[in-house]
C-alpha cells in the first residue's frame, strides 16, 4: 500500500493501526454510515423535522463539564453562514470526557474560523432550531479551497481510532480505487444477471463514492450478496464433503417397536409432528450419517419425534444416546422415556454428575455389551469411561448449550453416527442460516390441540400487589405458582430482587399461609431435586427460581408464571419461562413485572402480550438485540459482516443460499470457477481461520 504515491510509508504506518495493510484491504473497509451532502441547505431555511446538511462557519467552540452532573461533557459550537447562525451541541457521559486535556483537544478540532458540515435532525430548542446528535465534519480553514469531493455529494463515514482522521482515510481509498481496474469479477456473468448484481468494480467504487442513493443501495446490495453467498458456500460445501466421505448406518424406518409405540401412544401426532418424523425416517435411510437441527415451541412435542428416531435405532440392532445440558431436563427427559420404555418393555438408564459410582459401573458394563439401548445423560455421556458397543444415533436436546466439542465428542463414542439436535429456543431464520447452514432443519410450527393460551400481562413496580392477589387466587382454587428472578443473592452493583432475598421476603411477610420453595443453580443436585418434588407433588405453593426453571421443569398444576425485573431478560428467554406454565387444563397466566421506565424496554415486553409465537417472538428479538445475545452469548459462531445485516437483508440472505445451492448442485469442488474458489479460500482463511473449509 506504501507504493501508491499518494500514501508512502508514514501514512501506511497509520492506516496499519486500522488493519489496512493492503489495496484490497483498503477497498473492502467498507463505510459505516454516509453523510449526504447534497441535501444541503442554509441556516435560515432550517425545518423542525427534516434532516439536513449545513455549511457554516465555526464562529465559537466550547467544551465543558455540566455543574449539575460532572461525568457529563458538552460541546457547543455556534455556526455562522450568510443567511444566520445556529448552536448545536453534542454530550459526552463518562469520566474520561472531563479532563481538562481532553477538551482543549476536543475544542481544537473546530477552530474559529474553520468551516464545517454539520449533519442531522433538526429540532426545536429552548435556543431555537438546533440539530439532534449531529455529525460534524471539518471541511476546511479559512482561506482553503473546499474539495468538492465534500459538498454537493454523498460522502463515507469510516471507523475510525485514535490518531487516523477521516481525511486519511478518505484520500487512501480515494487513490486505491484505481486499481480496480485490475479487479476480476469472481461471480460469473450469468448468476449476477440472474439476481440482479451490480458488477463487482462498480459496486466498490459506489460504496465508498456514489454519486447518488440508489447507486449506493446497489452497491450495497451486491457486496451484501458476497457475504452471505460465501458463507452459505462453505456451510454447504462442508455439508457435501460430509454427506460424501462419510458412511453411517442405516436405520429401518419401519418395525414392531415403531408400531407399538404408535399404538401406546395416548394422543394422535400433529401434522408438523409428522411431517418432521418422516424427514427424520427419510434421512436415516440412507447411508450418509443424519444432521438435522428439530426447532419446535415450548410445548411442541419435540421429544415424541426424538423417540421415534431413538427406536428407529434401537429396532435397527444399534444403541442411543440421548444428552441434555442440566440433570434437571435430563431427568424429565428420562422419567418420560421411562413411562414409555416400560410399555415397550425396553431398558433405559441415566447417567448424571450425581450417579452413584456402583450405578456409573454397572451402566458403563451394559454399554459396552450392548445390553441397555439407551442413556440419557448430561456431559457425563462424553466422559471416557462411556462406551458404546454399537452407537447409531445420537439425540442432542438445547443443542446450543453445548460446545462444538462437546458435541462432537459424543458423536466419537460410535462409528459415524446420525444426529438429532433439538431446540425449543426458536431461532429467526436467518439465523438458522448462518449458523446452522451445514445442517439440515426441520421445524415443528403447531402445537398440540387443546393448549390454551396464556394470558401475558406487563406490570410496573407498583402493580406488584396486582400480581400478588392472582397468585393468592390461583393458589386458593388448588393451583401453584413461580416466582423467576434474574440473581441468586442481591448484588452491589445492580438493584435486582435476588433469589434468597425474595424467598424470605415471599415466606414471611407476603404469603405465609403458603408454602414457599426455592430452587436455583448454586444448589446442589440434590437439594434441587428435592425443591422440584415438593413443587411437583404440591408440598411448596410457590416457587421462588432464578434462571434454571427455564427448561426441565413440568409441573401442570402451576398456572401463573411472575417475572421479576423482566426487563432484564431476552424476548426468546421471557418465552422459554412462559412456557413452564399453560401445560395443564386450566387458564394459566403470565405476569412480567418491570422496573424500567424505558419506552424501548416497553416496547420490547409488549411483544409478549401480543404474541404466543415462539418464531415471531425470537424475529423480534433478534431486532431488538442482536444476534449474538439472541443466542446467549456474544461468542456464539456468528460471523461479524461487514455490512450485511441478519435483521435487514433476510431478503439477500435467502437469494445468497439458494445460489450457493445451485453452484453446489452443479460443482461442489467449484474448479469450473476458479476465481470463486480462491475467493471462498481467501475469506474463510483471513475471517474464520479456514473452519468451514476443514
């Protein structure tokens, strides 16, 4: 990059504190945001409303902390054109802000004189008009010739850091875009024709300079495009490569124990029940080994399907495992195949951090022997001691509670075998995508006739007494109740009502007539066991939980569901904890009591009281957070694009997935087009270290 003449050496040194080392770094280091320049207008012809650009001249510059709050900084500058002037301000929270230094550089930036683009939504104030939370852009000193590079245009908005200005940023791309005239287009002709995609050069060119908006969505569009396609490449190629050097057993889909479970079974299959389990048939047919992701709402029946595919196994001559993330969902899992297991006349065991050693031994014997068919467990199922004789299925349930290795270390106790994940945490479609784009998935979108709805009602702090008073009433018909907090003792940090707080407070002063348990995950297995038998049995009326009563927990008496400091919690986890009640016969309620006076966090929690929706609700969630906290965590194998979108452009995503399965379909070794497979090597190698490729 220090060869273009209009960079050299020092200012390469600088651009290399942003990761720009290269020409192609620099073209594809995409803007953040574009300031239209060519919506500009005169202070005097300012509109309540409308967001705009002006030129002005900075006539003053201050900075300084508030006396009222001193962690927060104010920058005012008072701008002057021909037609009249204006005061705008920006604010600044934290202490780093108040040093004296700090804003004497600030002040610096906009001296008296210098002329400035200032950028955003004018509004009224008690000064007059002014601009909401403007951009602000220095385009000269008094005396300078204004680039029309600046004004009249579209301009680009790049990340920055400490020391590299947007000016040497903007000259570098500027004096690097010439070499796209070097660029091959690494899309073939006839798949950009048919979707509709700007050529690669022009869509670089338009992304950081377009001469208008529409050149600039096309551009974006496009560039969007590659990600996505390049992503959906590598899931599917690794697909292929699998389904191909991979052998598996095949299992019978059809067989005594398949009809004599249909026969014991109390209630009739739903048709998305159905439709899921003959996927499943389908693909244990063959020879290639099974990996397809079962997504169905709290309450779907998504066991029931796991069970068909299990005995699929078991009356094929192989074993099964069975693995969930916490003992207490490992143990429904385990009483509920038991009921049915007993009627088939089929062994089953668990396996738990709290089994016995003399039990942990005798289950590990009948393993390998292949006498018991089937364990149900926890991570202790990928422990070394866990044998298998003759492993075929593998049945993996919140399967995004566990690690890549942790997976895939059960997976290596038999000879390739099929696996079923579940979730009941839906998970948004583009999404499902771009982090499960290698497997196949089946969704159970109907519910079992007969649930009822559950009635969602947001409360604020003072409609407590609210909640209280259904609590009694359900309780006084012969009914129980939970009480979900976010902490498990009170924190110093955030003013939460914690766990053991609450509990005393519930079982002393607000309901002492009642019984009161209390369950959460510092306990140990033991006392967590017995917390949910007395829920279970009705010896506790109320149970105080944090978090781990989110999933494993089956308790059809319980009607109400309180949640304290719902705000707190995602759409997608307020849904798993709604869905702990409504499993019985009778009206069941779900209260989200919320200290926040956020409008957002409102916003948010009234889509609970609109929707029964597990699909719609983890959508909006989505848009609300992000994907990452969608899934728990900020480390969840979500790919950081640059400008693509997982909220905005499903519409591109799904285009970019259904390209990439033609190309696949035609070519799965891509040597028909070498500049796409150098171009799936190349971004896979820099941005995900080769992982879909390997």
């Amino acid at each position: 990059m220090s060869d273009l003449p209009e960079i050299g050496i020092r200012k390469s040194a600088n651009l290399a504190r942003l990761g720009l080392y290269t020409v192609r770094d620099l073209l594809s280091y995409y803007p953040r945001d574009h300031i239209d320049y060519a919506r500009q207008v005169n202070i005097q012809e300012l509109t309540a409303g409308e967001t705009v650009t002006i030129v002005a001249t900075v006539k003053r510059c201050n900075c300084f902390t508030t006396p009222k709050n001193n962690k927060l900084t104010i920058l005012e500058v008072l701008l002057r054109d021909q037609t009249g002037q204006i005061k705008i301000s920006r604010f600044f929270a934290g202490t780093r802000y108040t040093s004296r230094a700090w804003q004497e550089s600030f002040k610096r930036r906009y001296p008296n004189g210098s002329i400035v683009a200032a950028c955003g939504l004018v509004k009224e104030s008690k000064y007059g008009l002014t601009l909401e939370d403007p951009e602000l852009e220095v385009l000269g000193h008094p005396g300078d010739t204004i680039e029309s590079l600046m004004i009249g245009r579209i301009v680009p908005v790049y990340p920055l850091t400490e020391g590299v200005g947007a000016d040497l940023v903007r000259q570098a791309v500027i004096a690097a875009l010439p070499s796209t005239v070097h660029l091959k287009d690494t899309l073939p002709s006839g798949l950009r024709d048919k979707y509709n995609l700007m050529e690669l050069k022009e869509a670089i060119h338009n992304i950081h300079f377009p001469p208008d908006s529409d050149n600039l969505q096309a551009a974006r569009r496009r560039l969007v495009f590659d990600e996505f396609f390049y992503l959906q490449l590598g899931l599917l190629q690794r697909q292929q490569k699998a389904k191909e050097t991979q052998t598996s057993a095949i299992l019978a889909p059809k067989g005594q124990l398949l009809e004599k479970f249909s026969e014991i079974l109390p209630f009739k299959l739903t048709n998305a029940q159905q439709r899921v389990i003959n996927e499943i048939l389908n693909d244990l047919e063959k020879p290639a080994p099974m990996n397809r992701l079962v997504q169905g709402d709290v309450g779907s029946g998504k066991t029931v399907v796991a069970v068909v595919a299990i005995l699929a196994a078991l009356q094929s001559g192989y074993q099964a495992a069975l693995m969930a993330p916490t003992e207490v969902l490992a143990e429904q899992h385990y009483r509920k195949l038991v009921s049915w297991f007993n009627l088939l006349h089929l062994p089953v065991e668990l396996l738990t951090g709290s089994t016995k050693l003399a039990k942990r031994r005798q289950i590990h014997a009948q393993l390998e022997t292949g006498e018991l068919p089937l364990l149900v467990g926890t991570h202790a199922l990928i422990q070394d001691p866990v044998n298998f004789q003759r492993l075929g299925l593998v049945v993996i349930d919140e399967q995004h509670r566990f690690g890549v290795e942790q997976r895939a270390r059960l997976q290596q106790k038999g000879e390739q075998p099929h696996v079923l994940t579940m979730t009941a945490t839906p998970i948004p479609r583009t999404l499902a995508l771009t982090i499960h784009g290698d497997l196949d998935v089946s969704q159970i979108d109907e519910l079992p006739p007969g649930r009822q709805k559950i009635q969602t009602t947001v409360l604020m702090g003072q409609q407590r007494s609210h909640a209280y008073e259904l609590i009694r009433r359900e309780i006084a018909q012969g009914r129980q109740a939970y009480v979900v907090l976010p902490l498990v003792e009170e924190s110093e940090k955030l003013d939460l009502r914690s766990a053991v707080e609450e509990h005393k407070k519930l079982q002393e002063s607000i309901f002492p007539e009642f019984q009161v348990g209390l369950l959460h995950g510092r306990m140990s297995s033991a006392e967590k066991d017995e917390a949910i038998t007395k829920f279970r049995d009705n010896e506790t009326q109320i149970l105080v939980s944090t978090t781990v009563v989110e999933v494993g927990v089956d308790v059809p008496n319980a009607t109400v569901m309180l949640i304290e400091n719902a705000e707190r919690f995602g759409l997608s986890q307020l849904h798993q904890l709604r869905g702990r009640v409504g499993r019985g016969a009778a009206k069941s309620y779900c209260l989200l009591l919320s200290s926040s006076k956020s409008s957002d966090a409102q916003q948010r929690l009234r889509v609970l009281e609109q929707s029964q929706d597990g699909f719609f609700i983890s959508e909006m969630d989505m848009r609300f957070r992000g994907p990452g906290q969608v899934l728990g965590t900020r480390q969840s194998g979500v790919p950081d694009f640059t400008l693509a979108s997982l909220v905005e452009d499903e519409e591109v995503l799904i285009l970019a997935r259904q390209a990439a399965e033609k190309v696949i379909e035609i070519d799965a070794t891509l040597e028909r087009w070498y500049l796409m497979k150098e171009e799936l090597k190349y971004r896979y190698e820099r941005l995900m270290g080769g992982a879909i490729l390997t």
